[in-house]
C-alpha cells in the first residue's frame, strides 16, 4: 500500500535523512544513511512503535519516542555507534497496572456502498461471546481529521470499564489518500454519518458486543457526528456524548475569526460558504433546527471560552432536546476553550461521561442521576 508522507528532513550534517509516513494510522519512521542509501535499523522494543526521533549535534546519539495504543510514549536514548539504548521516563501512573490497558487493532468494514473504511478497535479483556459488552461508535474531530493508534487516556478509561470502543476513520478522514478524503466535501452528515452506522452494525456482529448497547461519541466534528446520527438517523444508536460539537454550521462558519481566514477557506470548500446558496444545505445538516427527531439519552460537555465551537451551540441544542422529554445532562466548563486540558476538568468530564453511559447505556445503576449532581 502506498502511505501519506507527513515530513522528511537531514540532519544537521546531512549524513541521515529521516522520514514520517503515515502508515495505517500509526507513525512509520525511516532513517537512510545518506552515504549508503542503506535504512538504519531501528532499535526493536518489545510491542512499541517508535513515534518520532531526533539526533544529537554530532550525530552519534538519537533520542527517540516509543509507545503504543496500550501505552503513553517514554523517551528513550540510542547510541548508533554501540546500539545500546537507555530508557529515561516511564510515564504511565503508578497506580496503573500496564496490562490491564488494551492494545487496539485496525479493522475495515464494507459500507452501505461498497467502500472499504478504516477503524481501530478497543476490546475490553473481559469482552466475550458469554460475557457481552456494550459499545461506542467514537468518531473523530474535523473535518478530515483521523483517528490513529496512540494512546488514548480516555478510549483507555472506557474500555476499562467495559466498554468497546470503535474510532472510525470515515470517509473523509486524512491519512488514505485525497480521493478518500475529498470524499465526504459538501455532503457532511450524510455519506459520512452512513459509514459510522455501518461501524454500529459492525460492532453488532461482534460475538462479544451487546448488539442493543451501542453509542456513539465525538469531539467538535466528532460531536456534529453524534447529534446528526441523534437526528438524521434517531434509533441507530442508544446514546450520545457529544463532546463540543457544531450544531448550527450556518453561525460556525459565520463566526470564524479572521486570524483563521487560510482555515475558513479550506473549509469553505469542504463544507460550503453560508454566504451564498450553500446555506439552504448547511441548515439542513445543521441538528439544531431538527432536534425535535432526537429520542434517544444525550449528554453534552463544552468549554465557555471555546472560540471555534460557541458555548452558544451547545446551550441550544440542550435546550432544543429537553423539550422532547429526553435525559439530557449538560457539563459545562468556564475555564476551558476547545478541548479539556486541565487535568481536574479532564477526570470531571471521563467520570461524568463514564456516569450517564453507566445509567443510559450499560443500565448498570439503579438510581438517575439527578439534574445538577457531580
């Protein structure tokens, strides 16, 4: 297969030329000897990947990065002369023991129309034919983004508690090529919302998936995907987490600021220009003006300082769902900005996504949880 190339350079005195490539969501690193034309062979870590190298002035030492979908990445020195390399961090907790994490493995499913589409699977250790779990559709942010094999502290906290979990690389996604991922231009919450049920059907088939226990969860565009499927598509999935997601494309692409105008443009292409005759689509797509359709429990988490997804999005489209009688929780962040960075918002946000999956989903606790409640 041929791969996406992210970056080649020399080192400072031209004698290795290192290249990135993007091989089925995962970093591949080569380092040819410039002289040679021969690869060097890189130090072999027993179930890591290396991830990203660098080299010291004189060139005789490299410093590089290895980790895994079942393990945060450590630091590790490697003396090219003597091929002796030290670890200098390990970063994984304490507390955590490292094989309770679960290494993800890549699967590819057909969808409704015959193209192929990339996902990375997290099966829970306890996950079997006699003992079902239930499951996520987790779909990432965008558009274009990709979901790639590292470590993933939240997809880990899931799984542990027993749930599966299947990122899927819709069309759309970086990574496969440009015909793949001009796939889904002007035709978002569509052909790509299709391919992440025909995840969910996937994972139905699964021996050890609980077939009736599957939701879906996303970031930004992650979570536009999750309110779409809630409302284009409402008894596909049992649940939703949307996690900062665009609601209403016709204000996002309005409120882009003009520091992003390189940003705007590209998705203007992809998406449209609200500006012109696209906006009658762009609303269409848009789950805020069709949340009456949505049935199904739904939980939202937004940061107030988010400048690329409005608080306001995510106000509405609560407001919008609770109207149908549907569990809605809504976790609101004021010192957070498009994404959760601060580690005491980061547990508040898993535990309380964690909470509502546990009562909506797994059915596991007796009591709701009342408005409110941490």
């Amino acid at each position: 297969k041929n791969w996406d190339i992210w970056g080649t350079y020399f080192t400072e005195n031209g004698t290795y030329q290192v290249t990135y490539i993007n091989e089925d969501a995962k970093n591949v690193i080569e380092i040819k000897n410039v002289g040679t034309g021969e690869n060097v062979v890189l130090p072999s870590l027993d179930g890591l990947d290396v991830t990203s190298v660098d080299f010291s002035d004189d060139e005789k030492l490299m410093r590089f990065y290895a980790g895994g979908s079942h393990t945060p990445s450590n630091l590790f020195v490697y003396n090219l002369e003597t091929k002796e390399q030290t670890q200098l961090t390990n970063v994984l907790n304490s507390e955590i023991n490292g094989e309770d994490l679960v290494n993800a493995e890549v699967i590819r499913y057909k969808s409704f129309d015959g193209v192929e589409i990339p996902a990375i699977y997290y099966k829970p250790h306890q996950a079997s034919a006699d003992t079902k779990v239930p499951a996520l559709v987790w779909v990432h942010g965008g558009p274009g983004g990709q979901s790639r094999q590292n470590f993933s502290s939240f997809i880990q906290y899931l799984t542990n508690h027993g749930y599966a979990v299947l990122a899927v690389n819709n069309r759309g996604s970086s990574g496969y090529g440009k015909t793949f991922y001009q796939m889904d231009d002007l035709n978002h919450g569509d052909k790509d919302l299709k391919d992440c049920v025909e995840g969910k059907n996937w994972l139905a088939q699964q021996p050890e998936i609980d077939a009736n226990k599957i939701g879906i969860i996303g970031g930004s565009y992650g979570g536009y995907m999750t309110m779409a499927a809630l409302t284009y598509t409402p008894e596909e999935f049992a649940v939703g987490v949307n996690l900062f997601g665009v609601t209403n494309w016709v204000r996002t692409l309005k409120s882009i600021p003009p520091w992003w105008e390189s940003f705007k443009d590209a998705l203007y292409k992809e998406l449209g220009d609200p500006y012109s005759a696209d906006s009658v689509r762009l609303k269409e797509i848009s789950p805020l003006f069709h949340t009456d359709k949505v049935t199904k429990p739904l939980i939202v988490l937004q940061g107030s300082q988010d400048p690329r997804v409005l608080q306001v999005e995510s106000d509405e489209i609560v407001a919008g769902v609770k109207k149908n009688g549907v569990p809605v929780e809504y976790v609101l962040f004021e010192d957070e900005g498009h994404g959760f960075v601060k580690k005491e918002n980061q547990i508040e946000a898993y535990s309380r996504v964690l909470d509502f999956l546990d009562l909506y989903l797994k059915k596991d606790k007796a009591t709701p949880i009342e408005e409110g409640d941490k």
